[in-house]
C-alpha cells in the first residue's frame, strides 16, 4: 500500500504530464482557429486569383486583336472613346 501512495506523490511531482496537456490545449486553439478562418481565407484567396485570371484574360485577348482593338481604350470615360475613336 505504501508504494501505490508513493507512485502517485511521484506522478504529482512529475512535470511532464502537464507540459503534455498544455502542448494538447495549445494545439486544439490553433485547430479550432484554423476552422474558424479557414473559409474567410478561402474567399480572399478565390477572389485573388479571379482578379489574376481576368486581368490574363484581357491582356492575352489584347495581345491577339492587335494595336488598333478597342484595348487601347480601355480606362477612358465613354465621352473620350466617342471622340477620339478613329
């Protein structure tokens, strides 16, 4: 009986439980964070990559119509592409 008293007076002082708990509760906030963020994350990262693939888009159909395709005004207010347009 003595030593079953004595195991458990050296589990209590034994430190090692209680880092394993702390890394254990750590990781399950950085879990729970994750899942939390995750589909804001996704959302801005879709968004990014649209604006990446209309920007190519424009620029690759720009690039095949030539110097004279309506590229050129791009940007302009409609009363300046009425104006100047050839």
């Amino acid at each position: 009986m003595n030593t079953m008293f004595e195991g458990i007076k050296r589990f209590a002082r034994e430190e090692d439980g209680a880092a394993g708990i702390e890394y254990a509760l750590l990781l399950a906030f950085v879990a729970l964070c994750m899942v939390t963020a995750g589909p804001l994350i996704k959302t801005a990262v879709t968004t990014i990559w649209t604006n990446i693939q209309t920007a190519l888009t424009a620029a690759a159909w720009c690039g095949t119509h030539g110097p004279d395709s309506l590229c050129r005004w791009q940007g302009r207010s409609e009363h300046e592409r009425k104006s100047q347009h050839p």
